[in-house]
C-alpha cells in the first residue's frame, strides 16, 4: 500500500472518524473506502457528478422523512 499525505478541513476529519467509528474502523480505511467509491461513480464530468449528488441526498432526505414520520 502507497502512502500518501492528504489535507482536509476539521469537518470532513470529523466526519470520517464518526464513520469509521461507527463502522469499527480507523480514520485510514475509511479515507481509502470514500476515496473508492467517488472513484466508482461513472460520471464524465463535474455537473454529471453535481446532479447524481443531489439526486442521492434527495432520496437520503425522502427515506430519513418517512422513517421520522413512522417512528414519531
């Protein structure tokens, strides 16, 4: 494995501890898995990827929606 020095903000640090926390994880693999899966997505170019991103968290949105509506 190649080693590598990568900067991020204090949110997106943040962010990928509490999901590699929850995953039992450390904050290395879970850098790799993020990294793989916006590598996986087969988009040609930066509005391509913009639109599938919002259509995600839309769909996250609607399903985090009914579930709040079925719990409460």
């Amino acid at each position: 494995m190649a080693a590598a020095l990568i900067h991020v903000d204090a949110v997106q640090k943040e962010r990928l501890a509490w999901r590699a926390k929850l995953r039992g994880e450390s904050f290395s693999p879970e850098v790799r898995d993020a990294a793989d899966l916006y590598l996986d997505v087969p988009v040609e170019s930066e509005p391509e990827l913009l639109h599938l991103a919002k259509t995600a968290n839309d769909a996250a949105d609607r399903r985090i929606k009914n579930r709040d509506e079925t719990v409460g």
